[in-house]
C-alpha cells in the first residue's frame, strides 16, 4: 500500500532525493529539453504533449470571433486602457477616467496591450484568454508529470480542455480566465516547493496569489487555507523554517497584491477615477464589501440582493452542498467530478502509509484540498454567483483524475484498485446519462452510448487484473471515451456558438436553467444571460440563447442543427426566450432606448437592461460622432454596460452613471452639472425606464436622469433617444 516503492509506480520529482541522476540536471539548454523531455519518459511523450498544446490551441481559437466584444463591460475598458495609460494602471471603463471596473485591472492589462499593439477586434482582446488556456494545460501537465506517470500529464490536459465551462471561459474575457491560470501555477508552486522545502518556490506561489487578488480580489484566498495548511505539515524541513518561510510567502502575496491597492487608496481622489462598485469611491470597500464578504451573505451594497440560504430559491439560485450538481451548474463542471472526489479518496487511500513527506499523497491532498474548499465556497455564497465562476474548479478535477486514474491503473493487479477504478467509470457514465438527460432533444441517442458503454466498461475494469493486456486496454480505452463523451459535446457545441453579455453559459441550449430570478441562465435570458452581445465591425453571424423546453437539437454538436438560435448579419442577434414565454431579446424601454436587436440586444430581461446594454444603429452613431473631439465624454448613459455599447460603437469616451448597476453614487448630482456647465459632456442617452439602476428610483442616476429630462432639449436618431445637454430648454 505505499506509494513511494522504488518500483516506478510513482515516479520522483527531478532533482528531488531517489530521482535520476540524469533527470536532475538543470543547466541543458531550455528548448533542447522541451523538445526531448525527460530521460525516463517513453519516446511518444514529448511530441503528445506538445501535439496536445497545439490542439488545445487551435480548438479554442475555432470561431472565436463569432464572440464580437463578448462581455463588452470588460471589452470597453479595454478599448479604454489601449488608449490612456491612466486608463490602463486604473482600469477605467473610458478614456476620460470617469469610473473603474468593479475589479481590478490585472485582467485587462493583457488585453488592452494586445489591442494596443493588433487594435481594437474580437480577436484582439480574446487571443490571451486562449493563450491563458494554453499556459494552464502545460503547467497543469507540468504539475503531475513530475510525480506521476507521462499518461497522467496528458489525461489531465484533455479533461481541462473538455471541460464545457472552461472552453467557454478561456474563450471570454471575463476576469476568470487569468484566475484559473494563477490558482494553478500556485498550486504547481506549492507542490515544487514541497518537494525539497526550497523557499523559492513558496515565495513564488505566494506571488501568484497575490496577482490573482488583482484578478479578482478574494477568490484568489480560497485555496490559501487547504495549501497553508499542507505545507505547515508535510513539508521535509523542521517545523521553524516552515513557518518561517509560510510567513516570506505571505510577504510575496502581500506585495504582489498590495502594491495596485495601496497607489490607488493613496492616490488624491480628485485626480483619479471613482471605484466602480463602491459606495465610498475606496477599493478596500470594495474589496470587503461588494466583492468579499457580500457574495457570502448575500449582501452587496448596491446590487441586486443574493440567493436563498438553507436550499432556498433566491436571486442566484439554490445554495447548499448539492449546488454544484443542480440543474443551473451540473452541466458546466459537474461531469468529473464525482470520478475526481472518488479518485482523491482513493489517491489518499493509495498514499496513506507513506511518510509523512511522500509528494504524491502531497498532490492529492493540494489539488484535493483546493477543490474541496471552493466548491464549498461556491456552493454555499448566497450572493451574486455565476455558473462561469465554475471554472476555478476545472484545473482541480483534471488533475484528481489523470493522477487517480492512473495511480490506480498502476495498481490494477490488486482487485480492490480495479473495483474503484470500475466504479468511478461506471458512476460518470451514470451522471452524465443524468445530465444528458436535462436536454433531452440535444443528441438524443448519445446518453444511451454513454450509459451503455460506461458499465460495460466498469464491469470490464472490475477484472482488469485478469484479461489480456490487449483486452485491458481496450475496456480502458472504452472507459475513457465514455467517461469524456458528454463533456466533449457540450464542449464542441460551445466551440461553435458566441457568447456576449455578462452572465454566459456553456453547452447546448437548456444547459443551464438557473440564474438570478428563475430559470434561465440569467436574469429573463436563455444561455448566455439576457440578450446578446455587441459585434466588432465587420463581424457576421452571432448567436443568441433559448431557455429549457426550445431547446433544439438531433444533430451532432456543431452540426446542422445547432442548440442556440441564431441569427445572421452585421450585429444580428437572436433574442433570448426565457421561460414563461418572457422575451429576453426585443423589448421596449431598455437602457439606451434600443429594441433590444442586433449588437447589445436583451435589455428588457437583463434587470433594467443593465447586464447588456443597447444596440447602436448607425444614425445613433453619427450623432455621436458630430463634434465629439470637443468634448471630454461624448455622451453619458446609466450602467456601465449602456455606456460601454456606445463607446465600442463610437470609439469616444462615454461616461457610465452609477457604474455596473447603475448604483454607485458616482457622479453625484452636483459633479454632473459641474460637467454640464463645463461643456465636457455632449448628450445623455435616455434608459426608456426613468434610469433608476439598481439602487433604486431614488438614486444618484435618477436625480440625475430627471433633471436632465426636465431641462434639456430631446433628440431622436434612429431608435433612441437622447438629450442635448448643449441646447437647454429654457
């Protein structure tokens, strides 16, 4: 039952003691050893490994401008920070600086360098999300190749990559991409630390935790305890040095996070943008509030409220431990994870005699631990969550199931790793039959394929210890292709469809059937969240998103039959139908005064239309367009999303009242007129719906709506409508 043998079942670490002499050596040079690999690995590894990056890459690079701006909150600072560098170190929504994002700006430095550098297109800002896929693949592959078997790297690498939520999200340009890559380079780093207590290594995982707090603040601490915890007692040196050195790692992070944090708290708020997301305009607020510790009680200041504790329904769905399997997550991660808790129970079980410093149970236990943490995290935060924000777990379940899987095919000559082995092929071939079943008319006959095949190869894996080599392989090889159908469909179908908006979804239509507000993975939007999304100029088809009972389907993912409605055109998008019969897509009186068609289509359902903005059609865009060089903002709308529609449409600075939500104090009534009477800001464009936000109808941006409304000429163009703040009416 050890795991450490000198049987080669687990392999050493180079450089580590009982590993290769030949395998340790540091000083041949880096693209001579990519190419070749390590000694002891077989002939085909190296050119597997880098055959699968190069897939990985290509797969996610497929139709990836069919996303125009995909999330244009996040597509619009970038455009900003591509064009003012105060902009950029902010991470302001505009040029002129008016308001940041409701994150920090580590994300959006590499996008709005690549825009600086290729300009502003779809392809632009998302090419370093895939990019960001390809960097946690092969540091993944990275992290289990140096314990375990060069099959353990690879199987690791296509579980990432098929998994729905991921293909979705290092497709995207949402903050989640660059955490999922940093939580997984700082487990590698633990786990190379921990191989010979090297405090380098530590250090440096704590500056990856402290670049993905400027990711997105507080979920980069999830993993801290489970890892801390880890290294205070499985590390090989004495009990002094691993707090001291648990102690220069929580300087790295401290520094590497706190550097940003403490020039913007310092920084004169006159001379700086206010804090998007914060009612004091402080990032700490921030922090701790909207961001922290409102998204586990449910209690942003300034949003929507959260969901339902104990099970209960609420506005983001069902919380308790069952979350992750539920109708509104399951198909986005859920389709591993059950093989991955019981191939950690068994990997602990594998490793439990080893001493105390064995670095495989070490692996299990910090991939393990950082699963188990932010699941339960996930699972039980009654405030503001997205099924994307799944995608933090995928690394965690890809690395539980090439190790386990192959630790226990190691060990398939005793009968109880067969029987585990057979068990956790026989139970995901009966959870994806489950989850397959949620969209009934998507590829009907393949749940059938996969239930069948999955217990004969369960069954088959029972005796692995019995047949022929060659029969073994094949049950296996039929296991693994079971085990992986589900989410390779649904993978594929989220290869070939766009996604825009904020709140997107992967797989096929019917996918997802919460999110905040009932059942429709967004608030009155099928997949991907309400409405559409903006297209780039010059980009064609984009697609929209039915709710659960229009789900369409038959064909093979991708195939002539898509899941998604789609429609054709120049910033055409289909409109969302949500359950009930609610329009998601065209309705009247969204923000901006659109009609819900084409590029930011969906207002009426996105609560108030804040979560999608408005279309611009080209009168409106002209409009703006006259004279805007002689002013600092062309024009003002409320929400950030609003906003950000007619600045990527425009190409000029366009103010966002009340941020995100439209809730933020910022500006407040008086700075409003200020500008006004300054001449820095052209027109206000209407809401259609009095232009309350989220806060409320009593609020900063409705103080300000009903004065402008009350004193400013209105101007038609096209189908919105806008205010003059140049030509007062009286």
């Amino acid at each position: 039952m050890t795991a450490t043998t000198h049987s080669g079942r687990f392999q050493a670490p180079p450089g580590t003691p009982g590993a290769p002499a030949h395998a340790a050596g540091g000083r041949e040079p880096l693209l001579r050893r990519i190419r070749r690999g390590r000694p002891e690995d077989p002939r085909w590894a190296r050119p597997a490994f880098l055959g699968l990056l190069l897939v990985v890459a290509l797969a996610y690079l497929w139709n990836l401008s069919a996303s125009g701006y995909a999330n244009s909150f996040y597509s619009a600072a970038v455009q900003a920070g591509s064009q003012s560098w105060k902009a950029f170190f902010f991470g302001s929504l505009d040029s002129a600086n008016a308001i940041t994002v409701d994150k920090p700006p580590a994300t959006l430095w590499p996008m709005a360098l690549s825009v600086r550098i290729f300009g502003l297109s779809s392809w632009a800002i998302l090419m370093p999300q895939v990019l960001m896929a390809v960097a946690t693949a092969g540091v993944l592959h990275g992290a289990v190749r140096r314990r375990f078997s060069a099959a353990a790297g690879l199987i690791t690498m296509v579980v990432l990559a098929l998994t729905p939520v991921a293909a979705l999200m290092f497709r995207f340009n949402n903050p989640d991409a660059l955490l999922a890559l940093l939580m997984t380079v700082t487990v590698y780093c633990v786990l190379r630390a921990m191989e010979a207590g090297r405090t380098k290594w530590l250090v440096w995982a704590g500056v990856a935790v402290g670049l993905a707090f400027l990711s997105k603040t507080l979920q980069a601490f999830l993993i801290l305890p489970p890892l801390a915890l880890l290294y205070a007692v499985f590390a090989p040196v004495s009990v002094r040095k691993r707090f001291g050195q648990l102690g220069l790692a929580a300087l790295a992070m401290v520094v590497s996070g706190g550097w940003w944090v403490a020039i913007v708290e310092l920084w004169p708020a006159s001379s700086r943008p206010y804090i998007g997301g914060s009612q004091n305009n402080s990032f700490l607020e921030l922090t701790f509030g909207y961001n922290g510790l409102g998204r586990i009680n449910g209690e942003e200041t300034g949003s929507v409220g959260g969901g339902g504790g104990g099970g209960q329904g609420g506005g983001w769905g069902e919380t308790g431990i069952g979350r992750m399997f539920n109708s509104e997550i399951g198909g986005q991660i859920s389709w591993l994870l059950p093989a991955a808790l019981i191939l950690l129970a068994a990997g602990v079980w594998l490793t439990w005699r080893a001493k105390r410093t064995d670095t495989a149970r070490a692996a299990f236990l910090a991939w393990g631990g950082s699963l188990l943490m932010t699941a339960l995290v996930f699972s039980f935060m009654a405030g503001i969550f997205h099924q994307y924000y799944t995608v933090a777990l995928a690394p965690y379940i890809a690395a539980l199931v090439g190790m386990g899987a192959t630790a226990l095919w190691e060990e398939r000559g005793k009968w109880w790793a067969g029987a585990t082995l057979g068990v956790t092929v026989a139970a995901t071939a009966v959870w994806s039959y489950v989850l397959l079943g949620r969209t009934p008319d998507y590829v009907p006959w393949l749940r059938w394929a996969v239930l069948i095949g999955g217990l004969l190869a369960g069954a088959g894996l029972l005796l692995a210890a019995r047949p022929g080599r060659a029969l073994v392989l094949g049950v296996a090889g039929l296991g693994l292709a079971a085990s992986l159908a589900g989410p390779t469909a649904y993978t594929i179908s989220t290869l070939n469809t766009g996604h825009q908006g904020s709140i997107v979804t992967a797989g096929p239509s019917g996918a997802s059937l919460g999110g905040p507000g009932g059942r429709g993975g967004g608030p009155g939007g099928g997949e991907g969240g309400p409405g559409g999304g903006m297209q780039p100029p010059g980009q064609g088809t984009q697609q929209g998103g039915q709710a659960p009972g229009t789900a369409q389907g038959g064909g093979f993912p991708g195939g002539g039959t898509p899941s998604q409605g789609q429609g054709q055109g120049q910033g055409q998008a289909t409109q969302g139908q949500a359950p009930g019969g609610q329009q998601g897509g065209r309705q009247g009186g969204m923000p901006g005064g659109g009609t819900g068609e084409g590029g930011m289509g969906g207002g009426g359902g996105g609560m108030g239309g804040l979560l999608n903005g408005s279309s611009v059609d080209s009168e409106a865009k002209t409009l703006l367009k006259q004279n805007a060089d002689a002013y600092t903002w062309a024009a003002a709308a409320i929400g950030s999303q609003n906003a950000a529609s007619y600045q990527l449409a425009t190409g000029d600075p366009v103010m966002a009242i009340g941020g995100f939500n439209g809730s933020d104090p910022s500006p407040t009534l008086a700075q409003f007129k200020k500008y006004v009477e300054d001449g820095e800001i052209h027109y206000l464009i209407s809401s259609g719906s009095g232009g309350g936000g989220m806060g409320g109808g009593e609020g900063t941006s409705s103080r300000i709506t009903e004065w402008v409304e009350g004193n400013f000429k209105e101007v038609t163009a096209g189908s919105a409508t806008f205010y003059d703040l140049t030509q007062p009416t009286s």
